[in-house]
C-alpha cells in the first residue's frame, strides 16, 4: 500500500444541481455518498435517458440552498453502528425522514416538495420544462456513486486558462490534496483501489467526461466558457474520476488516501 494523499474536503448534494454542503464526516454505501443528491427535479422536455432538470436548464439551480431538516438521520444509516457489529449491512434511510428544506436566492425557506418552489426554478427559462420532484434511496448520479477529484486538477486548469478555478464547479464527493504536484495525477488510478481513511474502500472505475457544468460558477451561475473548453482540448473532455464503493465506511476530512496493491 501507499499513501498518495489526503481527503481535502468531503460534499455532497441533497438536491440534484443545488447548491452543495461541505461535511466533516461522511458515510459512503454502495449506493453512494449518504444523502447524496437523493431530490432531484426531472423535466418533461428533457431525454428519457437523462431526465434530470438541472442547471443546464436554470443557472439559478446552483443558488438555492437545500438542507436536510433533521441532520442526524441524514448523516449516516441509524443501525450503523449495530450492523456493523454483526458484519451485516446497514439500513437504507425512510424517505420520511431524508426532508429537505431550500433557502432561496433571496432567502426564502421553502420545503423541497412546496409547489411554490417548482415555480420560482421555471421563471424566466422556456416554459416547455414542465418540472416534477424526484426522491430516491439512492444518489441520482450522473454515471458512478462517488466522484473524486484533485486540488491540483483544479489549479492545473487555472494555469492553462488565466482565471481562477473553484475546485466546486466540478461537483465532486471527494476533493483530495495529492502528494504529486501534477494535475490530473487521479487519472493514472483508474482501474484501482484505494483505502480512504481506516476502513472505505473505492475502486475508481473512469474518468469524469465533463459537460457545461464546470463553466458555471457555484456562486453565481456565470459561465467561463474556457474551462470545458481547456478541458476538451488538452484532457480529452475528462476532469476527475468515477468509483464504486467496495467497503463501506465513514469518510473524514484530513484521511489518508492509499492505493491498494492488487492481488493477482
């Protein structure tokens, strides 16, 4: 085994496009990261294959707030610590308890299922989107469960562009600070494993092909054309890296991040 780093910081995204939330801790499933982009809003002008409304479609996506009303069920399955003892899998959370509440661009406090949010998310876009909420057990992820992504991707790219680059425009689970210098270093894990702190382990299947997303700005929704543009030319339109998770466990900002020798 080797170390190569280290969990720079830990997100996830309670609402599919909204705006994320940065944890101390937390717990990766099979499914995913726990409570991660478990709402979402599906539009009835989009591709059955990709149905999702997102900020593609509504910039202003990315500026609502969504927060989980009760934290402590939010943060980890309730029998973990039981099913664990037993060697046994963990609970999936009641969908009851996974509420969520959005603090909007102007600081309203809506619950996620309250019409009058559907409304404020279809202002001033082409009324074709006939939008509808979306709640799942499982993260309703673009392609894999977790997504991981580097500090020196992210200022790579800021070199090769001359603007500033908020790792956040890449959407990731896991940011990690690599002990090699070079952007993109992620990339030569595909096809590995690797430990991330004493027990999770992730097998990083591919990397992360990059749409419209990366040039808007977390904040505010700008766009900075030249990102998708830099990434397209020099990294074949990938930034990051897809896994699965192998071993479940709890994930810490400051964990280490070792690759796992083979076995043959």
């Amino acid at each position: 085994m080797s170390i190569i780093g280290k969990v720079d910081s830990l997100w996830r995204y309670p609402a599919k496009s909204m705006r994320g939330e940065e944890l101390d801790e937390a717990f990766a499933s099979y499914s995913g990261i726990y409570g991660d982009r478990v709402f979402a809003f599906r539009s009835s002008a989009n591709h059955k294959g990709f149905p999702y409304f997102t900020a593609r479609d509504q910039r202003r996506l990315l500026q609502y707030r969504p927060r989980f009303r009760h934290q402590d069920k939010a943060a980890r399955p309730i029998n973990l610590t039981d099913a664990e003892s037993k060697n046994a899998n963990p609970l999936l959370a009641d969908l009851a308890e996974l509420v969520v509440d959005v603090e909007t661009p102007d600081g309203q406090k809506l619950a996620i299922d309250d019409p009058a949010l559907i409304e404020m998310l279809r202002a001033d876009i082409d009324q074709k989107h006939q939008v509808t909420l979306m709640q799942s057990q499982r993260a309703m992820t673009d392609c894999r469960p977790v997504s991981v992504f580097s500090l020196q991707s992210a200022q790579q790219l800021a070199e090769e562009t001359g603007i500033p680059v908020d790792k956040r425009r890449f959407r990731a689970n896991v940011y990690v600070d690599l002990t090699s210098t070079k952007g993109f270093a992620e990339n030569e894990l595909v096809g590995q494993s690797v430990r991330i702190g004493s027990k999770a382990v992730i097998t990083v299947l591919e990397r992360d092909s990059r749409c419209i997303m990366i040039t808007l700005d977390p904040d505010t929704g700008e766009q900075a054309p030249a990102i998708l543009k830099k990434v397209a030319q020099a990294h074949d339109g990938m930034a990051g890296v897809y896994g699965a998770v192998l071993v479940e466990g709890i994930l810490h900002k400051g964990d280490s991040v070792e690759v796992l020798e083979a076995i043959s």
